[in-house]
C-alpha cells in the first residue's frame, strides 16, 4: 500500500487514487514515523523522497530535518503531485518542501545533489505492464546513490507484512497465497528481486553498512471511521481477485468477515486488533 501501491491496482482518477493512498497512511503512519525517527537524519539536511506519491511523507521527512531543512518530492504522476502541492500549501513546512515531476528510473537532480534519498513503497520489482517502476532493482537502486553525497544516506522502505484477520488465520494464510494477494509478483522472478532482498541491492550497488529494521503500525478497536475504510480497502486490494484460486467455502467465509453490510463483518468485533508491517533498508553512500 502506499505511494506506488505496490504496482497492483489502478484506481479510476487521479482523485480517487489520492484519497485511498491517503486512506492507507492512516493506517501506516506510525510505523512510517518510527521508521523515519530511526533514520536520525541530521536537522538542517537537504532530502529527497522518490516516488512521494501524495506528498505525506515529504512533509513527516521536514518534520524530522526542521528547522532549516528541505525536502524535495518527485513523483512520476502530475495528479499526485497537484495533491500534493495542495497539501503542503495548508501546512506550516510548506516552506521546507518542494515538488517535482519525474522518474525514479531517470531523478531529475544532479550527481550529489542532497544529503540523503528516502523512497517509501516506490521500488517495487515486476514484469513490464505492471505498474512497477522496473523488471531489475540495481540500476533503480544505483540512481538513488547517483544524487546523495557520499557519506550520506539512502534509505528504502516497504510494506512487509500483515495479520488483519485475528481469529482465522488458516483463511487469512490462504487468502494470502493466492498470486492476485502477491501480484506483481510471480515464481517466475528471481527470489533476489523480491524486496526482502533489499540488502543484497544495497550491497550490490556498493553501499556501506547497509543494515534492516522493521516497524509495525497497530490497529485496535474502536476504529473510527476512516480506519475502517482504509481496513476495508486492505481487504479488497489484497483478496477481491483471490476467488479463483481459493474454495467456495474459503470465498464464501471471505465475504462474510469482510464485507461491510455483512452481520459478521470482522472490524465490528469489539475486541479487534491488527497490524502492518513496513521494513527500512539503510545504508551510506560510498566516498
């Protein structure tokens, strides 16, 4: 979920697209923050976000480099940026932020240009055609070294995991392995490209000390309003295309715990609790 959402779906309108990738920072806000706060990044720095998709994170990234920092967000999509723009003018760092379009294939900056580069659900490895930025991570990897200074830090963040059905993790596990829950990715690609991989990107384009930590984001009961939708949201995007590849009494069992207008809607359970995971590859850019 996030900026590229994983390359798995495409929404229908540059609107629509932005509220639900909105939707899903509720959801993963806390474990975002954690991650960059372990970051450290030095107040003061000069930034980028590649693939800022909404713009929330450039804003959390000034947050964490104020005061006198500057973030700069790039992102492929003009919609997503027009968000973004919009977003940044209302708050208090719209100073500290700037925008642009461009590709993370192709970072429209100079050699050497910040003092570190963060990208955030963007690098996501697939076929051609599927809404993932590339088929190969290297090249992707070694254009985000291109435009840090050496000595400073490159940091790639993914969703890692879930657990949003508690009380039935049998389904939740089968669900889960359907190839429409794990699109883009297929046995066909190489396992190094999966992004739990990432450290060996990293190592393989030269970084130094390349290290992983990992950072949930929980959710309990009561769950307001937007909390349920983004919830509803993980659901459909993860599993609506699953009913192939599981047992009718699997689907069946699918849509009664997920759906809204079903009596035994699972977020209605008084007791509820989930979390998802999102994974930090860091390192130092060499020099």
């Amino acid at each position: 979920m996030a900026n590229s959402d994983k390359g798995r779906h495409h929404m229908h309108g540059d609107r629509e697209y932005a509220e639900s990738l909105s939707l899903g920072n509720r959801l993963t806000e806390p474990a975002v923050r954690a991650a960059i706060r372990a970051l450290r990044i030095p107040p003061g720095s000069r930034g980028l976000d590649a693939g800022c998709g909404i713009g929330s994170q450039t804003l959390w990234l000034a947050e964490a480099v104020s005061p006198g920092g500057h973030v700069t967000g790039v992102d492929i999509s003009a919609g997503h940026l027009a968000h973004a723009r919009e977003m940044a003018a209302g708050s208090d760092l719209a100073g500290q932020v700037a925008f642009r379009q461009g590709d993370v294939n192709h970072i429209p900056f100079d050699d050497d240009s910040f003092d570190w580069v963060w990208s955030a659900d963007t690098l996501w490895i697939g076929p051609e055609g599927s809404g993932c930025p590339a088929e190969e991570p290297l090249p992707l990897v070694k254009e985000l070294l291109r435009v840090v200074r050496p000595g400073g830090t490159v940091a790639v963040l993914f969703w890692s995991s879930k657990r949003v059905l508690p009380g039935y993790p049998l389904l939740e596990a089968r669900l889960d392995a359907t190839y429409a829950a794990n699109s883009p990715w297929t046995e066909r690609m190489k396992p190094e490209f999966h992004s739990l991989r990432a450290l060996g990107w990293l190592r393989e384009a030269g970084v130094e000390d390349p290290g992983v930590r990992t950072f949930a984001s929980d959710i309990r009961a009561p769950l307001d309003r937007e909390t349920r939708l983004a919830l509803k949201m993980v659901f459909e995007m993860f599993w609506d295309q699953a009913e192939p590849e599981v047992s009718p009494e699997d689907w069946a069992q699918y849509q009664r715990l997920c759906r809204p207008d079903s009596p035994g809607f699972i977020l209605d359970v008084a007791d509820y609790y989930a979390f998802i995971t999102h994974s930090l590859f860091y390192g130092r850019v060499p020099g």
